[in-house]
C-alpha cells in the first residue's frame, strides 16, 4: 500500500509535458481542478476525462503506474461514495432502519467518486512530470506578485517543494521501518482497531525521529552552503516560455471556456 503512493514522485522521460514550463502546468492543474469542481452533469464530466486522457498520453508516464496511485485513497473514496449515497434527500430506492438510499444519493455520489479519482489523476500528472527544483521555480515565479504585499514567496515554494520530495523518501522509511518491525514479530494486522492503533506505536516512533534527523541534516547543508533565502540569488537555468506553453495555455483557456459554457447550457 505504501509504495502505491505516486503523489510526490517523479518519473524521469522524455515527453512534451516534461518538457513544459512549470508555470503552464501549474496553471493547467488549476484550471482543470477548477473545472471539476463547476461539473455538475455527465457531459461535462466526459470533457474533463477527455481532458485528463489527453494529458496522461502527453505525458508518457504508464497508465498502470499512475491508477496505482488511486489505491491509496479508497478509504477516502469509500467514506465520501457512502456518506453521499445515504444522506443524500430524494426519491427512496429502499429504507433500511434511519439508512436510506435515493436515486439523487446514486447520482451524487457517483459524480463525487469521479470527481475525487480525477483530483488525484490531475493532480499526480504534476508531480510526475516536474522536478521539486522546477517546482519550486515555477510557484516562486508564479506567486511572485504576493511579494510586493510581504509574502515571503521564495521560502514557502521552497516549503512546499521539500514536503513533497519528502513524500516518497518518508514512504520508503516508513515500508523499511515496518519490516524491520515484523522482522522482530510486530504484528500489525490483527486485533481490533484499538490493538491495532497501539501495534503502530513502534513503528511511528523511529519514523518521526528519522523525519527530524533528516529535517537537521537539510537545515545544517543548507546554512553549510550559505543559502539566506531567495534575495540576489539566479537561476542556473531561468524560466522561459516556448511556443508550446503558449499553445497549452491556449487550449487551457478554451477547455475552461467549454466546461463553463456547458454548465450554463445544460
């Protein structure tokens, strides 16, 4: 389960998406989360999926590997899919003590459990096809009007760029961690929820000191190589646009035009 997590990562190939300033993709992942979040027929949710099979072939990267992400939002899936589905108000399809299903519940949660498997799709193709270092060029320099107004822009893309280089190198801890544990007879399948949560004990421990101990030894390479914030500093390779960032922010623009064109049509 731990290593079916694909958000964070990044999968090295060679494809247009790669190729892409990290501004465009940026704005691309805002625009089509934006769009699910106005979907609210199925029409409209075919152009979103037309949409995001487009830029997955785009980008190169194995369809097998990025739904392998999805595993490990099924729980998230299966609450929000039951929550939806049974206090939903509507036309009853059948009533099991205060528990009822409608057709309307059937729908929307439907549309919910799409629209969540298509946040993470969407929001995976980013992580895979952007490096943490260009990442954090592309929010730096996209964020850079917040500056003016005494945001520190530099240091929180930084921020978010080391949490999620984190992501993967914490999962390997954590799966290393864990048979290490089982190795010595750990058991953290069996019991009930409450034996269960205390067998994790050993295994959250050693984990979050090994999230401060490399947390300390980033922070001491960091002040090593003298690095005060993002003040004076240049670019090994500056940002520039190419003719195909134009053209994806112009496809950008005439799927949002689309998406809420069809919202207001149907």
């Amino acid at each position: 389960m731990l290593r079916d997590i694909t958000l964070g990562q990044y999968y090295p190939i060679d494809s247009v998406m790669h190729r892409m300033d990290p501004r465009t993709k940026l704005f691309g992942t805002m625009v089509y989360i934006v769009s699910l979040f106005i979907a609210d027929s199925l029409l409209v949710y075919v152009a979103a999926a037309l949409f995001l099979v487009a830029a997955i072939r785009m980008s190169k990267v194995p369809v097998k590997f990025m739904v392998r992400g999805l595993k490990s939002i099924v729980v998230l899936l299966l609450i929000s899919v039951s929550f939806n589905l049974f206090l939903t108000p509507g036309t009853p399809i059948f009533k099991i003590g205060f528990l009822q299903m409608t057709w309307e519940g059937v729908e929307f949660a439907g549309f919910m459990a799409v629209r969540l498997i298509f946040l993470v799709l969407g929001s995976t193709i980013l992580t895979l096809t952007t490096t943490p270092n260009h990442l954090t060029d592309g929010l730096e320099k996209s964020l850079g009007f917040l500056g003016k107004v005494g945001v520190p822009v530099h240091e929180v893309s930084m921020m978010m760029s080391i949490a999620l280089r984190f992501i993967p190198i914490l999962i390997e801890e954590t799966d290393k961690i864990m048979k290490a544990q089982m190795a010595r007879g750990a058991d953290f399948e069996s019991g009930n929820l409450i034996q269960k949560a205390k067998a994790m004990v050993p295994l959250l421990v050693p984990l979050f000191i090994s999230a401060f101990r490399r947390a300390t030894d980033l922070a001491m390479a960091m002040e090593a190589r003298c690095y005060r914030g993002g003040d004076g500093r240049t670019k090994m390779k500056p940002l520039r646009y190419e003719t195909r960032d134009r053209v994806a922010y112009l496809v950008c623009f005439l799927y949002l035009t689309v998406m809420i064109g069809l919202k207001i049509i149907l």
